[in-house]
C-alpha cells in the first residue's frame, strides 16, 4: 500500500489538528499517545513519510532511533517507572491503525498490565500534564 498523506499523524505534522508535543526537531516529533496503554504512553514519529517500518528509508530509522532511546529514558525517569516497553505494529494484520511510521513507549511498573491498544480517549488534562513531566524529563 503506497503511503496516504491524509493519516492522522500527517495531519498532527503539518499542525492541522493538536497534540500533546514533548519535543520536536527536524527529523522527528514526539508526542503523548490520546489513547494510552499506560500512564505516559508517547509516541516517537519521523517527519519524513512513511507507511511504517516495512517502506521506512533505513537513513530515516537510523536516526529515529537514538530519539526513541532518548524518549525511553524520559519517560522512565519522568513516571519513576521500573521499566519501559517500545513497540511498533506494522500493517492491519501487524496491529497497526495510522499509517505513519510511528514507535510506541510505555512506561512500565511491575504488576500493573498494559491497557487495550487503541482503547480509551485520555482525559486532555491528564495528557497535558503528562506531557509537561515527560518534556521537564527531555530537558
Ligand atoms: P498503531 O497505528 O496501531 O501503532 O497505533 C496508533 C496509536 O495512535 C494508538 O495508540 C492510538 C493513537 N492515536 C490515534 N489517534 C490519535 C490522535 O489523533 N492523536 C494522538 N496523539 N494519538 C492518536
């Protein structure tokens, strides 16, 4: 499937509609997941189009991810979290509902399960101030 430039994380790029950004360079935006598996679920996501891992430029991944390195550690440190997780679905049958190449970082603490993928909307404000711990982290 070629890449459809009308994605939601496309829309976020070009700053048609908002997000939770945590920081943003000129390769790469990082911003909370509205539909978190857990408390601080951010998402890593190149500027440069792609569908996902599969017709990524291996240049475009080789600088992804050192910023997904760098979001782990944040999010980690800015939860307290005793781990994190990173994942990436690749295709409807992989797992995957937006069609920009994106990674997922969960913080993690022992016992506590990850919620559904693509589960429940977030409360703005909780997002927000997820954000602003996961952006104080960054700096
Ligand atoms: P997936 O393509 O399956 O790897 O996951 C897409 C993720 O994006 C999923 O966790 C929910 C999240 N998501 C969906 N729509 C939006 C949105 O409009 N804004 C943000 N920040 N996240 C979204």
């Amino acid at each position: 499937m070629p890449y459809d430039s009308t994605n939601i994380f496309a829309k976020i790029l070009r700053g048609e509609i908002p997000s939770h950004k945590v920081l943003e360079t000129d390769d790469v935006i990082v911003f909370m997941d509205v539909m978190p598996q857990g408390t601080g679920h951010t998402l890593v996501v190149p500027k440069s189009a792609a569908r996902n891992l599969l017709d990524a430029d291996p240049a475009v991944l080789a600088k992804l991810l050192p910023v997904v390195q760098r979001v782990a550690q944040a999010v980690k440190q800015a939860f307290a979290a005793d781990g994190v997780s990173v994942f990436q679905y690749n295709e409807p049958a992989g797992g995957q509902s937006v069609f920009h190449l994106h990674f997922h970082v969960v913080p993690r603490f022992e016992g506590v399960p990850l919620r559904p993928h693509s589960g429940a909307m977030e409360d703005p404000a909780v997002l927000a101030a997820n954000a602003d711990l996961v952006r104080r982290a960054l700096t």
